[in-house]
C-alpha cells in the first residue's frame, strides 16, 4: 500500500524517508560539528603550542652564551655586535645576542686574557660570573664527532687565541646568533668552507647567504612541531656562496650541478657534520631542497642527512674535469667504482 504517487514515491531514499527530511537531518548534524570544531581545534593549538609558549629556555643555553663570551672565542668589533637580549615570547630568545655581518676570521680575539663581560653589566638578571666558575660552564675538550652532547659540551669552544690567519666572509643579510653558534660558525667557515673553496675554485669565499638565522618559530617552520633551534640563534640556514671572482653557487643548484659545484659543496657538508649536531642539506627532507642547515642542538648522536660523502666521490660521479686547482685523483674514480 503506497501512500503517494510516484512522484513523491521517487523522492524517497531507500530507507524510505523523504529526501526533504534527510537534507534537514544532515544540515542539523554538520552544524553540530561545525560548533565542536570551533571550540577543538583552537584548543588544540593551544596544546601544540603550550610547550613552546609558556614553558622556560634551558638554563644552560644562558650557561653557554656566557661562557663562550668569558672564554673570548668571540669579540665585539664592527661586525659582530652584542644586541639586546631576547626574551619571549614563551621560550624564545637568546640573553647575549649577537647581530653578525661577517665569519670566517673578524670575530676571533686577539688574546685569550681579554675576557668580555657580559653586556649590560652586572645585574641581577645578567650576572658576570667569576673566572673560577668558567670550568664548571666550559666544555673539557672540543667536541668530537660520534660523542655524546652534554649540555656545556654542545657548545665547544673556538680557538681562543685566535693565532690562526683567516679572511672573513661576509653574512647577507646580517644574522642575529648566539655566541656559541657564532664561534662555531667562524671556526667553519676558517678551517673548513676556505680550503674547500681554494682547493676547488683557486678562490676565497667572499660572501654567505643566509636565509634563516634566529626566528621564533617550530621546526620547518611548522607551528605545532617541536621548537626550532633557530628559536635560540642556534643555527644557520645558509643558501649560497660567492667566490672573491665573483661566482657564486647556490645549494639549490650546485647540489645537482657542475662537478666542482658538487665537490665544494659535499666536503662542507661533510666538515659540517664533524663540526655541529645537526647539518640536513638538499636530498635530507622536503624543507631543506635549497639550504643547509646547521645547529649545534643538545643530542646522543649526530643527525647527518644526508649521508656525508668526499667532494671527490661526488665529483667524480657527476663526470666532467674538476674546477678551479685541483685534478682528480686515480683513488677518486677508484672510490666511485667499488
């Protein structure tokens, strides 16, 4: 027995409801989730961003920046320029922040006897502390690749003496750090980016292109990861290299490029993972197609990505003749063939 016409029989639904009802029900069920939603997902943002917001830096990165300034690895000058603290929001920020125009040999001390103290004078909020307190906050001995990262010991020191020549490369744009970073930084660009760049181009390093240096903000730039050693002026994302001839070679590009390109910029890279915790170049995630990042966060083990690998090997898989001075070598080709 049918109550309506075949009309109305046609706009039934299976379970024989009007088609009328059924949108009337779905329109009450989507506005019902539509006002849980308003009210979950702020909260859970406010979950994923509770840990960055409202908790406290570590108090040994404190530790750390004052010692790296008591040691005197690190000299104010025209282009290292102690700025004011950070503070915030939530654990963001650095207390004796450096703004960096150049790396590489500008910011060593002349003399290990001249202790810097710490910017602001002291007060209670930034103590100088004593010369006898220095040992408890420096690490005993630099870091060496494979060891554990204590907490004083992430941030090792840099040749406080300064007795080796080097010539500076200049930060574009400038970069706001902290002092250990800076130290290290310098310590790489010295011993490791200029022999590089001689030995692959007969040419000095000029200029870095940074594209990230201190920056408030999670991982990868993603609000609900963890925080980002970026957050603390504890890592560098840099983009490119120009050479004292004028060439310049992007990360992007030169990863994938001409076989001294390619050369130059694994044996950084290479350099880079014996030096920080923390070095993810092109070929380690989407994020880093274009940089390479380095840190010098605390961690049991280093994070390498992607896997180091000699300047030669790459070279010599990319073919072609080799830049700048250096030739390849018979143990080169070897290398690639087994």
């Amino acid at each position: 027995m049918h109550c309506c016409g075949p009309e109305e029989y046609a706009r039934r639904t299976d379970t024989g409801a009007p088609i009328t009802s059924v949108n009337k029900i779905a329109r009450i069920v989507i506005g019902m989730m539509r006002v849980i939603l308003r009210g979950t997902l702020p909260a859970l943002a406010l979950a994923g961003c509770a840990g960055m917001w409202l908790a406290e830096r570590e108090p040994w990165r404190r530790d750390a920046e004052l010692a790296c300034l008591q040691s005197g690895a690190v000299k104010e000058g025209p282009t290292v320029t102690i700025v004011k603290a950070i503070n915030g929001p939530g654990l963001c920020g650095a207390d004796y922040p450096l703004q960096v125009a150049a790396i590489g040999g500008s910011a060593r001390r002349g003399s290990a006897d001249e202790v810097v103290p710490p910017p602001g004078g002291d007060t209670p909020d930034r103590p100088r502390p004593a010369r006898a307190q220095l040992s408890s906050l420096m690490p005993a001995a630099p870091y060496k690749a494979g060891a554990s990262i204590s907490a004083a010991g992430a941030y090792p020191p840099s040749d406080p003496g300064g007795r080796r020549a080097a010539t500076p490369a200049a930060v574009t744009p400038a970069a706001t750090l902290a002092c250990p970073m800076v130290s290290m930084l310098d310590r790489f660009v010295s011993d490791k980016v200029q022999p590089a760049a001689l030995r692959w181009f007969g040419q000095r390093v000029v200029e870095i292109k940074q594209i990230s240096a201190y920056s408030c903000r999670g991982m990868n730039g993603d609000p609900y990861a963890d925080i980002s050693e970026h957050a603390f002026g504890n890592a560098l994302d840099m983009a490119a290299f120009t050479f004292a001839d004028g060439r310049k070679i992007t990360v992007k590009d030169g990863w994938h490029g001409a076989p001294e390109e390619q050369g130059f910029l694994r044996d950084i890279h290479s350099a880079a993972c014996e030096m920080f915790t923390t070095v993810l170049a092109p070929g380690s995630n989407a994020y880093h197609y274009d940089h390479m990042h380095v840190d010098l966060k605390q961690r049991q083990s280093i994070v390498c990505e992607p896997d180091a690998m000699p300047g030669e090997v790459a070279a010599a898989r990319a073919g072609g003749r080799y830049g700048g001075r250096l030739r390849p070598t018979a143990g080169a080709y070897q290398a690639v063939a087994h």
